[in-house]
C-alpha cells in the first residue's frame, strides 16, 4: 500500500514538473514565441533548477532592458578561464538578434531544457561550455505584433527586425554604432568563443529545405580553420541533417532574385555581418537561416537539430578546434602574415562555376498584368531537383601589403574608441613626433543617396602615397603584431568592404572647405595661362574631352583654384598613416605607452 502511494505520489509529481518545464512554445503547439518577460523569466527558472547553469547580464539596451545571457558548463563555471582550464571550448549560441525570427530562442529554450532538467544528451557538455543570448535585440522584440514579417509563416506574433534606434544590429558588427553591439564585443572579447552560432529566418524564393546555412569558407577565415569547415565541420553536419529529415544547403543567393534557375551564387561576408565579423576574429562561424514559408514548428525543429548536431561534432573535434583557432590567433600576430599580399575585397567569381543539384520547387515566372513585372509562382506540391551552377568560387579582387603599424591622429580619437572595442591594443605617443607613412589619397568619390543605418556611406577610388607627417601627442599606434590583426585591417583598409571610410567616419576629410570668388579667380585663371603655357595645354585639352567641366563656369574656376598654392593639400588625404619600417616603429615604441 504504502509502495503503491509512494508510485503514485512520483508518478504526480513527475508529470507536474514535466507539465511545468513545457516551454511556452510547446505549450502553444509550436504556434507561439514568448515576449521578452516570459523568456527571460524561464532562462532563470533553469539557472535556478540547474547548478550548471548561471545567468550573466551583457548590458542594457537604449530602452533600459537587461540583456542576460546563459552560461551552462559541466562544472557549473561561469568565467572562461576556468572553463578553458578544463580544456574546454566555449561556444555562443545567440537568437532574436532580429526578433522576428525567434527560432533559435525557442529552439534552445527547449534543448537547454532537455539537456539541465531531464539531463537527457548530457554528453554534448563533455568538451563544450555553452553561451546562450536568448534575445540580443531586447528592445526590437518587444515591439511585438502581427504583422512584423510580411513574407513569414509564424509565429503568430514576434518582435521587429531593428533596435529602439532602428538599427539594424547585424550590420553593425564592426562599426559598433549601437549600445547593443558595443556591449556584445565586450562580452564576446572577454569570452573569445571558439564557435559562434546566430540563428535567423530568411526571406526569397521557395525552394524545399527548411534550413540553409552560412560558414566562412571564402577567404576571410584563417587558412587551417577554412580547411575544418570545408573538410570536418560541413560535410559531417550535413550528413546528420539529411539523417535527421532535414536536408540543408549553403545559404545562397540566386544570380537573378527568385529565380533559382538563374544559378546560385554566393561568397564572403563582410564584418558587418555577425558570421562574417567572426572569421576576421579568427572564429568559426555558423550562420542558421530557415525557410520563412516553413511552418514555425518545423523551422524551430530544424534549427534546434542543426545547434544540436553542430554542439555534437565540437564536442568531438574540441581538442582539433582549439589547437587550430590558437595556431591562427599566433599566425595573424606573427609578420609572417605580413609577409605576402593580404586579399582586403574578396567577390565572388561570375564566370567559374560548379554543377550542383539543388532542391527547389516547379515554378513559372509570368509576365503580371497587375505591375508589369515578372512574377514568381511556385508549386510547392511538386518538388524538383534541379541541377544549376554554383557560382561559389571567390577571388582577391584588392590586395594589399599589410603594414607594421598603422598611426591615427589624436583628433581621430573615435576611430581609436572604436577599435578598442573589438579587443585591439593601441599604445599613445607621449610627444609629438614626425614619421614617414604610406596612406591613401582618394579620388572619384560618390556618396550613397539614401542613408544606411543612419550613415551616408561613400564608396571611393584612391592612389597612395607616402609623406612624412606630424602625429601629436597622443595620437594613437596600433602595432600589426596582435590576434586582431585581420579585424583592424577590415576596419582600416578603405577597399576593405564595410571599412570605417566606407561607412563615413571620414566623411569630412571629402569636404572643400574654401572657395575663391569668381571674380577673383576670373583674372587670376587669366594670369595664369599667360605664365605657364603648359597649365594652358591642360586646360584646353580638359575644355575639349570634357562636356561636364567645359560648360560648367563653377567646376572650371575650381579647377584653376586647385591649381594654386592656395589650395587645400589637405582635402581627400586618408588621415590614417601606415609605418611599414620596424626601425621607425621601434621608434615610437619609445615615446609611447599602451592604453589599457
Ligand atoms: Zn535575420
């Protein structure tokens, strides 16, 4: 008797705790996604049940929300050096940094459940610590609604693709213009994980796979780390998708929009990208994309499968990771990465191809009598597999010799703020001094008509050229000879896609600032072509090729302006010096000290 009340008294309390652990996506039947309290609120629940599990807060976001991440370690340990102590790797799982796509948060919600409650696939904590961002856009999913995905299937409400600024947080990896993003690189700097893992719902055409997927494998990634997610990494993850029902294929772009007959391409991903920023810090990245039109269960299942199998395979290559992610870390510090020519802008090829069959859906495309264009009308009861060219292969298309050093003027403090955000060491002069550098004088500039993310971005041509110019007191030296190595070029080097010049940081270095009146410059032009009959050959060889310049009274005053002694030499000079001679470097290791 006593027996059988003992069963039935575990037998109530087991299903209530199960009843109680259900995540509020399970308990909607996987219709639904929590708003931040309620998800918040379970992240504790766990790291209250589990003493492998604790809770850290990031930071907080402009509305005044935390930003908590999970920390789930075998031992409970919850700072890196004791984790990498034990020899383990440490990887960042990260949803909701578009909250309109919240399947990873649910996904893990769930997985993490599994694995501290019902301690069920223990073993995927052998090797590996987790981190866990359940929302990193906090403010952008509490705008939560209906109708914040046009294009997508589920859940029933989610949150807004921007923050409360609306800025786009994952274009913001490297110029860190967000509170959001500058709280991230302190955290992801002091953790430096070894794998990083951002969830995401794509948009474009409807093919079969609920899951598409993002690894740098173009050039960007060091060498040895290219070569585990080419040979180790992608062919065994994909191998266990395709066991567990969900088939997946490289997150790709169509050579024309929703036409995947048109061919595939695909290629590097600049840093402003999460996955993309990664790689330019030495870390394997995994960029997860589902289907928009897959149902939200499927999709959360997708993704909860492909974190799974990608946690699985760490864990057995962690001690292979970590050896190669330390080999590139000492690599990129070493001159000998300085030694050949570095590729800044990586595009892909459009010419060399590969075949690759791709499964996709029967569609026409008609001719719309409603706007004219062509419209995409996919069966998704008739599948088909298609065999297309895969435009997957890239090129350096700039390449440039990295320097020792690069040197920023102490007016250009921001630039140095910024830097430091991503863990680059930057020493100050403590006099001023004057040294010879190689820098860039730009010309045929073009700024961008519409603002991005809140910049006027430019895009520019340049020639270099080499001066000797004097850096104040505390201008700002960023020695080549660190990890990060790839991280400051990306964000120095103006062809570098996404550099700080790209996206106008230097937007006043492109600005006249002085004009000569016209009737100054009417005698004085005259003057001019009297004394130098050589100027006189130019001028009227620019009269007669160029249509824009000659009927233009403005452009031509101006043009005999630059010719003067009056004019601006500073206009259009890259601020930035590069120090390619150690002895000159050596030099200002002297007179300078490090920031800390
Ligand atoms: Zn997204």
């Amino acid at each position: 008797m006593r027996t059988l009340f003992f069963f039935v008294f575990i037998l109530i309390t087991s299903s209530l705790s199960a009843q109680d652990w259900k995540t509020y996506f399970e308990s909607s039947g996987g219709l639904k996604t929590p708003g931040y309290d309620e998800t918040i609120a379970y992240c504790y629940k766990l790291s209250e049940a589990s003493p492998l599990a604790s809770i850290k807060n990031i930071g907080f976001s402009p509305q005044g929300r935390e930003i908590p991440m999970m920390i789930i370690d075998r031992d409970g340990l919850t700072d890196p050096q004791s984790i990498r102590a034990k020899g383990r790797i440490i990887v960042l799982v990260e949803a909701c940094i578009h909250p309109g796509e919240p399947d990873g948060k649910d996904a893990m919600l769930m997985l993490l459940r599994d694995l501290l409650i019902d301690k069920i696939q223990k073993d995927l904590l052998e090797n590996v610590s987790i981190l866990f961002i359940p929302i990193f856009n906090v403010d952008g999913h509490e705008r939560f609604g209906q109708y914040n995905r046009i294009n997508q299937n589920g859940p029933e409400e989610m949150g807004w693709r921007t923050n409360s600024q609306n800025l786009n947080l994952n274009r913001d990896f490297l110029k860190a213009d967000t509170p959001e993003m500058q709280q991230w690189l302190k955290m992801f700097n002091n953790w430096l994980p070894d794998f990083f893992i951002d969830t995401h719902t794509t948009d474009g055409a409807d093919y079969q796979y609920a899951l598409t997927y993002g690894i740098e494998t173009f050039g960007t990634l060091d060498s040895g780390l290219t070569r585990w997610l080419n040979n180790i990494y992608e062919p065994r993850v994909s191998s266990k998708m395709k066991e567990s029902g969900f088939p997946i294929f490289p997150y790709v772009m169509f050579r024309k929009w929703h036409d995947p007959r048109s061919g595939l391409r695909t290629g590097a991903s600049p840093p402003m990208l999460s996955q993309g920023y990664a790689a330019f810090q030495n870390r394997p990245a995994l960029l997860i994309e589902t289907h928009m039109l897959k149902d939200y269960k499927t999709r959360v299942e997708a993704t909860r499968k492909m974190i799974e199998h990608t946690l699985s395979i760490l864990n057995h290559q962690a001690a292979t990771l970590k050896t190669l992610i330390n080999m590139a870390d000492v690599s990129t510090a070493a001159p000998g990465f300085r030694s050949q020519k570095y590729p800044v802008l990586i595009k892909s090829s459009t010419k060399d191809s590969t075949m690759v069959q791709f499964e996709g859906f029967d569609y026409k495309a008609v001719k719309s009598d409603l706007t004219g264009g062509d419209w995409f009308i996919y069966d998704n009861t008739k599948p088909v597999t298609m065999t297309l060219p895969f435009f997957n292969k890239t090129y350096a298309a700039v390449e440039t010799l990295l320097p020792a050093a690069y040197i920023i003027p102490a007016e250009w403090s921001l630039i140095a703020e910024r830097l430091r955000m991503h863990g680059i060491k930057i020493s100050r002069l403590t006099e001023a001094t004057e040294v010879v550098v190689k820098s860039y004088k730009f010309r045929d500039f073009d700024f961008r008509k519409t603002s991005y993310e809140g910049r006027q971005m430019v895009t520019t041509a340049y020639d270099e050229i080499e001066e000797t110019r004097k850096f104040m007191k505390g201008s700002y030296v960023i020695s080549m000879e660190q990890r990060t190595a790839r991280v400051i070029a990306a964000a120095l080097e103006p062809a570098s896609p996404g550099s700080f010049v790209e996206w106008g940081f230097f937007n006043q270095v492109f600005e006249q600032k002085e004009y000569s009146e016209s009737y100054v410059m009417e005698s004085m032009a005259r003057e001019m072509l009297v004394k130098d009959p050589e100027l006189k050959k130019e001028f009227e060889m620019k009269m007669s090729s160029d249509k824009n310049f000659s009927t233009d009274q403005e452009k031509i005053l101006n043009w005999f302006y630059s010719k003067t002694p009056y004019w601006d030499n500073r206009l259009a000079i890259y601020p930035i010096g590069k120090i390619y001679d150690n002895a000159s470097l050596s030099g200002l290791r002297k007179i300078s000290v490090a920031v800390d």
